[in-house]
C-alpha cells in the first residue's frame, strides 16, 4: 500500500516536472467545430513539444456565452492566453480601445502576412495604433442556397437583385412553397445585413459604419421597405426554427432559397452528406455579386498573459498558410491567406476562395466585423422595433439613435 | 447587558455569516448602486480598460430607462414580468388549492401522488425549460398530438408567436392605476361598512372618490413619454407560465395540503352542525382559516416571478425579444453590450421591486414575533 503510494506521489512530481509550460487557448469551439481546433492543438504541440495547449472552450453558437465569460475573467485581471474573436470591430470595440491588447504589427512584418492578406481585411482589424488580430478563417456571409434540380423543376433561376426576387416571389408561393427560408432572430439580422448590401451596394454600406451614411438617409430607409417586404416572403414559423432547420427546408423542398453563411455549406456536405453543386446550389445573394461579405474568427494577444512566446507560437500558426490549410478544411471555410492550398477543399469552398481573392471584400453586421457589441446588441432592439411596428421610420429612427448612444465609428 | 461568556460566544459565531454577508451581500448591494449612478460602459473605451475612468452621472441611467426612446425593450420588460407575475400567481395557488383539496379527501396511494405533483419542484428551472422547449416546439411537441387521433396539429406558435394583447399605452398608466386603487379603496370602504366600522369605511370611500376623480381628469394628462407607446401581454409567454406553474404548483400543493390538515376537525364538524353545506364550509371555514398560506405562498412565489432568469434563458433563449423579463435584460445589457451601469440600473429596480414585496412582509411576521 505504502509502495504504491509512493510510485503515485514520485509519477505526480515526475509529470509536474516535465510539463514545463502551457498555453491557454479560449474559444467557443465546441460540439461539431470542435475537430478543426484539435487538428491545430495537434499540429502546435507537435511543432512545440513541451508546450501544453488547455483548449478552453464554452459552448454557445457564436460565442454568445463565451463572451461573457471572457469578460468576466478579463475584469478579473486572469486572460487567456488568447481568445477567439471576430475580427473587427468586436475586437476592437471592446478590447483593443480598453487597451487589453498588444500590436501585432511587429509580427505581420516578420511573417510578411501584410502582402498576404486582402487590404480590406487588414485595414478592418487595424486602427489608427496598429493591427489587432491574426485571422485563421474567413465565412462569406452573402450566399444563398438553393437545390438545383428543384429550381429547375418549379422553372426559376437564382435572382441577380432583391427587386428580381420579389418579382418571382408569388409564383413560388403560389407552388406552394416558401419563397426565402428564414429562422430565429440573429438569421434576421443575417438576411438583413444581405439586404443593406443588396439595396445600398459595397460603398454605401460601408459609409453606414463610419457613419457617414446616416441609418435615416432615405437611401438607409428603402433597406427597411425591401426588407420588409422580402419578410413577406419567408415563413411565418421563422421564429422557432433554428438556422440548420431553415436550410432543412430548402433541401427538403419546402422552400425555395435560404441566406445564410457558407457554414450551411459545411452542414449540407458533412452532415446531410450532398454534394456541392449537384445535391445543393448557391449564388451571391441578390444584388451582391461581385461582392465578399466576409467575417473572420481570429485571435489576438492580450497583455498581461501568463505565456506570451508561447502565444506568439500560437499566433504564427493560426496565420500561416500551412496552419489555415489544416483548420479550415475541416471547419468548412476559406483560409485568408493567399498562398493557401486550394487542393485540400472541396467544390464550394474552392469557388468561394476565388470569389475571396477577385471580389470587394466588406465585413458583416451579424457577426461582428463592422460595428462594436454594443451596437450589434441594441440593434436587436432595433429589429424589433421594425417587427412589432413594421414602420422603416421607427426602425430608422432608433438605429440612429443606438449609433450615437454607442458612439458607432468612433 | 454584560458580555458573558456565552454572549460572547454567540457573537463570535455570528461574526462569520455577519461578516460575508456584510461583503458579499449589502457590500455588492452598494456597489451596484454606486455602478447605477455611474456612466460605466456609456464610454466604450472605459468600459473594459484596466482603469476604467467612471464619473458619477445621477439618475440619468434611469431617466434612460423609464423614458429614453432606446429602452422600450425595459419597459416593455416590466409589463412582461407584471403579467407573468399575476398569471403564475394565479395558476400555483389555483392549481396547489384543487390538488390539494383533491388529496384531501381520504384517496388511496395519496402519498404517491403526492409525490408526484411534488416532484417537478426538485428540477432546476434550467432542466424544465429544456424539456418544455422542446415540448412546445410549434412544428413538433404538443402541437403534434392532435395528430394521434386523426385531427389536424394545433398551429398555436407558442413562445414563437409575436402576437400582443391586451395593449394599452405607457402614459395611461398613472390614471389606470389610480383608478384601479381608487377601485381596490371602494372595496375596502364596502366591507368596512359591513362590519360597522363607519369612520374607516367613510375615510376609504373619500379617498376612493379622490383619487378616481384625479384618475379620470387630470391623471389623463400625466405624459411619462412625450410619445405614445404601446405596450400588452405578449402571448409568448403563455407557454413560459405553463411551464413555470408545472415546477410550482406542488410547492402550494404541500403548502395548502398542510394547511388542510392542520385545520381542527372540531371545526368542521362544528360547521356542520350547524347546518352548512360542503360549499360553505369551504368557503366561510377553511378558505379563510388558509389565508396565512395564501400570502407565504403569494411572497414567496411572487420574488421568484420577478427575478425570473434562468426559466426564460432555457426556454426561449437570450434573444427572445418577446418573452424578455428584465433580469435577461440585465444580463445581455451588461455582459454583451458592455454598458456595465445600465445592467446596474436594471439590477437595482429589480432589488426594488422584490424588497417591496419582501420587506413589508418579513416587518409584519417579524413584528408579530416580538410581541410574543
């Protein structure tokens, strides 16, 4: 009994011996993203014997608990060594003007990352101070999906613009079909964002950010009247589906389109097992073609960590090519980076990293590239407003009033 | 008072709960409050700095929310919690009064049911969200069994539908709630003038008429918004107060069952002598003889209703903008959008509104020991 006891205590100071050091990565990686942020781990720990990564994640779709949790271990003066974030204003808006967070700009020179990025993504993760965050993936926000045999079956082609759309609403309704599949609330702030872009085009879109475009100009209010009547043309039991359920609904043909993120992507071919271009469709949502609306999961360096070559480490793997090309297939989205790899993806994504490296790149409303939490959480206040009054002037009226509450673009 | 030994010692074992709920209780209190004065979070560069710069702003935080055009979602928030209030009241004692009234009526495998309806009270409010979310699912669950005998599925959106009733508008509140005290009065001054007691039913029925009269002209004209604002029962919630009124009917189920028995038999056969039906004796002996569970149960219940937080999260989630409760709005206002001194504001008219439910009662029950 005693000799055994021995042996447990001499194992136990023999593996705190040897576990030199450690880094904490903190994400919202869990469940079915689980798999790429492993294939990562795995390939840092290989580079980095001797350097242990504590994958601490918190589960909530897009970081929704995370963020409350990062918040309160930031307050309480214990980072992660780094977290997972939207790239942008998230980011910056939160972190970055509370100065948490260290310039990467010395790193961008050493791994030359400034001639491998698009300058649209560069200059949404930088102020005025430097740059803020290293991307690992890029989602396109803007596509809609489709089944095309079904297409050909009802006699429809993908609309180019939201007026097409609403031109060929009625003669699916009239089939029996929903026009546009939609789900709960932030899939709303989703479709709306695909509108704005649609109605305004890239510039003007970027001009409500920086406030230049104020959200009453009467160009910012036809977004709500196209908006309001394209939610006439979706199902009335939106509320209760989730975003998997809304693209259910176009695979199984009950509805005609769905916007969504090119994650649906990566739901249709892994888990509903289709293959892209046969078993499912997409097309730039109407009226952004030519058009990327990108959001990025990304990390940054906090200050005050316990670890920080080790999290330089992290960083350099997380923007490399060859780290972006082992996460990102396995994720189900694009690698920001130019040199990367396109042999290793499938169909749609090969189609979407050419569309990455052609088109206008802007950054999404829904997903936090564009406009700072506080305005992304009182926007939902927003919405609502427009679905209890269905008036543009109300919804207007209130956006602009959140944006300057929040100070949105300063 | 000399300090003897044991009194010394029964300080020295209260020193220790005193002390952390000193801290973590009033201390965490005060902080909030101070918080909720503050313009913490208003200023995005400070809200999360390592020093934040934090000045103190005075009411404006609940200027803000009581009339900012922004805050509808609190307002709204606090029509919510009041009707899910009334409705949860009224389902757990209804409900808790029938079952145990059931059960007191000598059946077989009492203690089974008994049982039974007490269990729900054990899950967390986490857990029978869960299940009743997905219960009440509107394209499966509930909806479905019709189904199970050839009728069509029921097509009630449950916590997804977006309908309103019962609107009124926020700048009638002061005259509908002076007219609605004015109303409570009148009773009062009925029943005291059919015990006799005159001078107090002749005081309740003056202040009746004054404050209806002040109701009806010139409380019209109290704007609390310079706009209209349409606020009402949102029906998403019906699911929610289901659910809520499943986990605590068998709370007041105990509470009444206990009651019930603690009634002297004597009583009730005294009632009978004397000619009273099973109706009255319900009505003019044992009703009365259970007030005092009434209005344990009604505290009780009633905190837990305005605080609700976690039922809601689980159930219809965070984004719900229908069935929000302002202890959500709390959460999201201070954890996502960062505007640590609103949330604090939030927290506070929520500390309010349970102490003057709390407060007057634990005064009354505790003023009544003394006296013993």
């Amino acid at each position: 009994m005693l000799r055994r006891l021995l042996t447990l205590l001499a194992v136990a100071l023999l593996g705190l011996a040897v576990a030199q050091s450690q880094i904490e990565i903190f994400s919202w990686w869990a469940g079915d993203e689980g798999p790429a942020l492993e294939a990562l781990i795995t390939q840092y720990e290989a580079d980095h014997p001797g350097v242990e990564v504590v994958n601490a994640t918190v589960t909530g779709g897009s970081g929704v608990n995370a963020r409350a949790v990062l918040k309160t271990r930031m307050l309480g003066g214990d980072p992660p060594d780094s977290f997972q974030v939207h790239a942008g204003q998230e980011l910056i808006g939160t972190w970055v003007v509370a100065d948490r967070m260290e310039d990467l700009t010395f790193l961008y020179e050493e791994m030359g990352w400034f001639d491998a990025y698009p300058q649209g993504l560069i200059d949404a993760m930088s102020t005025d101070e430097g740059i803020w965050s290293v991307p690992v993936n890029i989602h396109r926000s803007n596509v809609m999906w489709f089944v095309p045999a079904k297409l050909e079956e009802w006699g429809i082609t993908a609309p180019t613009s939201w007026s097409e759309f609403l031109t060929i609403c009625p003669a699916i309704q009239a089939n029996g079909v929903t026009p546009l599949a939609l789900g709960e609330n932030w899939t709303q702030v989703h479709l709306w964002e695909s509108v704005a872009l649609g109605v305004l085009g890239a510039e003007d879109y970027d001009k409500l950010w920086t406030t230049e475009l104020a959200f009453t100009d009467p160009k910012a209010l036809e977004v709500w009247d196209v908006f309001g009547q394209v939610l006439d043309c979706t199902n009335d039991d939106a509320a209760g589906l989730s975003w998997q359920q809304a693209t259910d609904m176009v695979v199984g043909g009950t509805a005609a389109f769905n916007i969504m993120g090119d994650w649906a992507a990566g739901y249709m071919s892994t888990t509903l097992g289709l293959e892209p271009g046969v078993g499912y469709g997409w097309a730039a949502s109407p009226g952004t073609n030519g058009v990327f609306m990108w959001l990025s999961d990304a990390f940054g360096l906090p200050m005050g960590i316990n670890n920080r070559e080790g999290t330089l480490d992290w960083l350099r793997l997380v923007g490399s090519a060859k780290g972006q090309d082992i996460f990102n297939p396995l994720k189900g989205s694009i690698a920001p980076h130019f040199e990367s790899d396109l042999s290793l993806y499938n169909a749609y994504l090969k189609s979407a990293a050419a569309d990455w490296q052609s088109n206008e790149v802007v950054g999404s409303l829904a997903h936090g590239a564009v406009a700072k939490e506080a305005f992304m959480s009182d926007f939902a206040t927003v919405m609502e407003i427009y679905l209890a009054t269905g008036s543009a002037e109300g919804a207007a009226n209130a956006a602009q009033a959140i944006a300057g509450q929040v100070g949105l673009g300063q | 008072m000399k300090l003897t030994r044991d009194r010394w010692m029964a300080v020295l074992m209260l020193l220790p709960s005193v002390v952390l709920i000193g801290v973590f209780v009033y201390g965490f209190i005060g902080q909030t409050a101070w918080t909720s004065f503050s313009d913490w979070g208003r200023v995005s560069s400070q809200a999360l700095a390592v020093d934040p710069e934090i000045e103190l702003v005075g009411w404006a935080n609940y200027r803000d929310l009581f009339t900012g055009f922004i805050d509808v979602r609190f307002r709204q928030d606090l029509v919510n919690t009041f009707f899910f209030t009334i409705f949860f009241l009224a389902g757990c004692l209804g409900l808790g009064l029938g079952l145990a009234f059931l059960l007191d009526q000598d059946v077989k495998g009492e203690g089974f049911f008994r049982t039974l309806f007490l269990f729900p009270m054990s899950l967390s409010f986490v857990v029978t969200g869960t299940v009743w979310r997905w219960m009440l699912q509107p394209r499966g669950g509930v909806n479905v069994l019709p189904t199970t005998v050839g009728l069509p599925a029921w097509e009630f959106r449950w916590l997804t539908d977006r309908t309103q009733i019962w609107r009124f508008d926020w700048n009638a509140l002061p005259s509908m709630t002076g007219l609605l005290v004015a109303v409570v009065l009148a009773g009062v001054a009925l029943s005291s003038w059919r015990d006799g007691r005159r001078r107090r039913a002749g005081v309740a029925l003056a202040s009746a008429a004054l404050l209806g009269g002040w109701a009806l002209t010139l409380g019209r004209d109290v704007a609390l918004l310079p706009y209209p604002q349409l606020h009402g029962f949102n029906v998403a919630f019906v699911g929610i107060i289901l659910a809520a009124v499943w986990q605590m009917s068998g709370y007041t189920m105990a509470l009444y069952l206990a009651g019930l028995r603690g009634i002297p038999g004597e009583l009730r056969e005294a009632a009978r002598v004397d000619g009273a039906n099973e109706v009255q004796l319900y009505r003019h002996v044992v009703l009365p003889l259970l007030q005092p569970i009434t209005l344990s149960a009604m505290i009780i219940l009633g905190h837990i209703s305005l605080k609700i937080f976690d039922l809601i999260f689980a159930m219809a989630g965070a984004d719900n903008a229908t069935t929000d409760v302002p202890a959500l709005l709390m959460y999201l206002t201070a954890f996502r959008a960062n505007q640590f001194s609103k949330g604090a504001a939030i927290a506070m008219v929520l500390l309010v509104m349970v102490a003057a439910v709390i407060v007057p009662y634990l005064w009354t029950s505790l003023r009544g020991e003394t006296r013993r």
